[in-house]
C-alpha cells in the first residue's frame, strides 16, 4: 500500500513537473491556432465577397443579354407586322387594279361583239359585190366573144402561150444574171484562192529530154571510150544500161535510155572517166557502181529535202529513196520532183484558204506522181500505181485517193481530192512550165475548132490565145440571143467531155446581124 502511494505521489509529482515544463509551448501553440484561425476566417470572408460579387455582375449581364433579346424579338415582331402591313396594302391594290382590268375586259368584250356585227354586215355586202362582178364578168366576157369572134377557150390559149413565152423569156433572163452573178462570184473566189496561193511560190524547172549530152576535152577520147574491138563501150552500156551514140557531133556523145536513173548514172560515170584518164572494163564496173549508190544517197536526201520544204512528215524510207527518183524525170520538159513539191505546197495552201486537212494535201500533193517513178516497171496509169504504192508504205485512205483521182481515173469524192488535181493542173498549166511539140499543139487546137463546129448553126470557129480560147461565129438566123448562150454552155461542157487539156478555156459564142441597103 505504502508501496502504491509511493507511485502515485512519483506520478503526480512527475507530471506536475511535465505540465510546468509544457504549459509555455502549448500557450504558443494556441495562440498561432487562434491566428491562423482569424486568417482563415478572414480569407474565407474575401472569398465569399469575391463570389457574391461574381454572382451580382452574372445576374447583370444576364439580365442585360435578356433584355438585349427582348428588344431583337420586339424589333422582329414590328418588321413582321409592318410587312403584314405592306402585304395586305398590295392585296389592297392588287384588287383594285383586277376589278379595274375585269370593267376594261367588259368593254372589250362589247367592242368586239360591235365590231362582229359590223363584219358580219360587210361580209353580206362583199357576198353582193361579188355576184354583181361575176354578172358583170359574165356579160363583158359575152361580149368579147361577140366582138372579137373567139370563143372563151381560145382566148385563154391565145392568152396562156403568150404568157408561157413572156415566163420563158423571163426565166432565160434570170437564170442568165444568177448564172453570171454565180460564176463571176465563184471565179473571183477561186482567182483570190488560187492567186494567193500562187504568188507565194515560185520554183525552178529543169528542162531535159531522153538523152544527155557529155563533152570531152578532145576528139582523141572518143576512141579510149570505144576501146580495142569496142570492148570499153560495150562494157559501159552492159553495165549501165544506156546507149552511148558516138556520131560526127565535135567533142561531144550522147547517152540514150528513157530510163532517166540509169541515164544519170551513165553520165557521172562517164565524166568521171573522162576525168580519170583510165578507161578499161574493170575501171568501167567500179565507177559505175560507185556512181550508182552515190546516186542512190543523192536520191534519199533529195526526197528528204522535198519532204522537208512541202511539210511531210512520217515517210517511209522506201517512199522517200523512190520520190528522190523524180528528181531525174521529167514530164514534157517540166522536173516532175520540183513539180511534185509545188503541187503540194500549193494544194495545202489552198487547203489552209477553204479549211480542209492541209496535211492530206500536202501528202497527196506531193505523192500524186510517185507512180512515175516506176511506171516503166509496173502496168497501169501512174496515179493507180502510186495510189498503190502509198498504200503498201502505209499512206492514210484520204491521201492515197487523192493520188489516184488526180487524173479521174477514180472518181474525186473528197475536197481534198479537187483541191490535189486543180493544184496538179495549176503546176503544170501555168506558162512556160512545160514544153509542148508543135504536132501536139496543132491537133489540140484543131479538136477544139472540131467540137466547136459540131453543132448546129455554127458558121467558123477559132481556136485562139494558144488554144486557152474557143470564138464560134453563128448565123444570126438560125440562132436567137438565148439560143446563143445555151451554145455556149453545151460547147463548153462537149470540150469538157471529151477532150483533155490544162487549165481552163473560155468559149465565145459571137451572133451578128448586119442590116444592108444600097441608096442610088
């Protein structure tokens, strides 16, 4: 017990000794709690004034933004009311103006049923008028066959075949100025096509024949190029293919062959020789062959060089080493290469001028004479050959018809077509491009003066302007002015038919009637 006391009295005392030890901090203590308790307080009181303040200004500005939408939606039910406003004024007015157009109907109406009278009356008066003027008809048309003794129907055929000849006379007249309205109209066309083509070009003729002359420095030669026993000159024409006349002219022989290549290669290899001084048959056969793939590479550029300045593209190979043959043919004088190029340039000049395929003309014209190049190889007419040919190597429908109708022996179909063989006739009609025999001109001029007297009526015809003209002198009885110009036109259209010949010929039919007396 003691024992206990004595514990409880060491407890006590140590815990007062722990409370005096303790009692300044827990002081401290409680008054930094009652600090920061009086800021918290504080803070919180801050934040509520903050929130109320918050609260305040969004209730204003909902306040606002209400009153903000009551005025739109006031604005919007006045606009709609005035609008109300203004459709019922219209509905106002459109009423007036329909009762307005419904009284202007009304009177229309009694105007028209007035005016229905008034053409029913005037019908019932023309009705009247009209039986008095078929009874007045009746009675002059009585009289006049009284009077002129002829009944009603020979009167009426008197009539009819004097108008019938009036009407003639008249469509003879009309169709006479449409006629020369029409072709003065077409001829100043095709002059403003043809000449605008024409005046662009210009180009050079080569003027050759079936032999070529070669001159040698000095007679002597002419027996190094016959040889012992003629062996040299029979070498040459074995391996060429050409005649070598060697005749009594000074200093010069002349190479015969219609094959124009083989002429060539004969003339170049001669020269050369010639400038050699060797002249034996194996010399002989080494010239010519290097003459003749010289002349084969000549060819090639020159059809490259024509398929150049004509505007051709696309060749084939094969189609261009045969054009570059042209350039050693020639047709009456003229260089059928040269030729070729200016039909084609003028057939797609034409072409730009009337809006066809330029490049079908162009191609046409330039290939319509390839057939040449090989007519004495294949049969046929040299259109149909190279028509032909440019099919094989690959030439289009359009263009391989313009070579073969150039010449009609196929119909032209296309404008194309014309344009190609009025461009050949242009080339090969102009003056002075080819050279005609005088036997060929005589008989040209005599079939026009043959088809011109053909026909009735025709006294003498003419054949002037080297043939580019036809003069028929009729007899003023048997012809009449109408019957003169149809003579004309069936001239014109005989010569067409039957006769073939370039450019164009006017035909001048000339009726004179001389009135003759003696005063004595």
């Amino acid at each position: 017990m003691s024992y206990v006391l004595a514990v409880v009295v060491g407890l006590l005392v140590g815990a007062g000794t722990v409370y005096l030890g303790l009692r300044p901090r827990w002081v401290d203590q409680q008054r930094q709690a009652e600090v920061e308790a009086r800021l918290i307080t504080e803070k919180a009181q801050a934040e509520s004034k903050e929130i109320t303040l918050q609260a305040q200004a969004a209730a204003l500005k909902a306040r606002m933004d209400a009153e903000a939408e009551l005025r739109a939606l006031r604005a919007t039910l006045q606009k709609q009311e005035e609008r109300l406003h203004q459709s019922e004024e219209r509905i106002q007015q459109s009423e007036e103006r329909l009762v307005r157009s419904q009284e202007k109907i009304d009177r229309k109406l009694d105007e028209l049923e007035r005016r229905g009278q008034q053409f029913a009356n005037r019908e019932r008066q023309i009705e009247r008028l009209h039986r008095e003027a078929e009874e007045l008809r009746g009675s002059q048309v009585t009289e006049l066959e009284r009077i002129a003794a002829l009944t009603g129907e020979q009167a009426r055929g008197i009539i009819l075949a004097r108008v019938e000849q009036e009407t003639r006379d008249d469509s003879a007249r009309i169709m006479r100025q449409v006629e020369h309205e029409t072709r003065e109209e077409a001829d100043k066309r095709a002059r403003k096509v043809m000449g605008m083509a024409i005046q662009r070009l210009a180009s050079d003729y080569v003027a050759e024949i079936s032999v070529s002359m070669v001159p040698l420095p000095s007679e002597e030669l002419k027996g190094r190029i016959i040889g012992r026993e003629g062996r040299n000159i029979r070498a040459f024409e074995q391996m060429t293919g050409v005649d070598i006349i060697v005749d009594d002219t000074p200093e010069a022989v002349t190479l015969s062959c219609h094959d124009p290549v083989r002429r060539e290669v004969a003339r170049v290899a001669l020269n050369k020789l010639l400038k050699d001084g060797r002249i034996h048959p194996t010399r002989i056969e080494e010239v010519v062959e290097k003459t003749r793939q010289e002349l084969d590479s000549i060819m090639r550029e020159e059809g490259e060089r024509v398929a150049f300045e004509a505007g051709v593209q696309g060749l084939h190979p094969d189609l261009i080493k045969i054009m570059g043959r042209l350039k050693y043919r020639t047709s009456y004088g003229q260089n059928v290469l040269q030729h070729s190029l200016e039909t084609a340039l003028l057939a797609g000049q034409m072409a730009a001028e009337l809006g066809a395929n330029v490049q079908v003309c162009k191609n046409g014209g330039l290939l319509h004479d390839i057939g040449k190049a090989v007519d004495h190889e294949v049969q046929g007419p040299h259109a149909l050959i190279g028509a032909d040919l440019a099919r094989r190597l690959g030439r289009s429908p359009a263009i391989c018809h313009a070579i073969a109708a150039h010449h009609n022996e196929e119909e032209p179909q296309t404008v194309e077509a014309f344009l190609v063989a009025a461009a050949d006739a242009i080339s090969g009609g102009r003056p002075g491009a080819r050279r005609e025999s005088l036997d060929l001109y005589i008989k040209r001029l005599e079939a026009l003066e043959t088809v011109a007297t053909s026909f009735p009526g025709v006294q003498r015809a003419f054949a002037i302007q080297a043939g580019r003209e036809v003069r028929v002198m009729v007899q003023p009885d048997s012809l009449d002015d109408l019957g003169s110009m149809q003579l004309a036109r069936n001239v014109a259209k005989k010569i067409e038919e039957s006769l073939q010949y370039p450019g164009q010929i006017k035909v001048t039919v000339i009726r004179e009637t001389r009135a003759v007396e003696y005063a004595r």
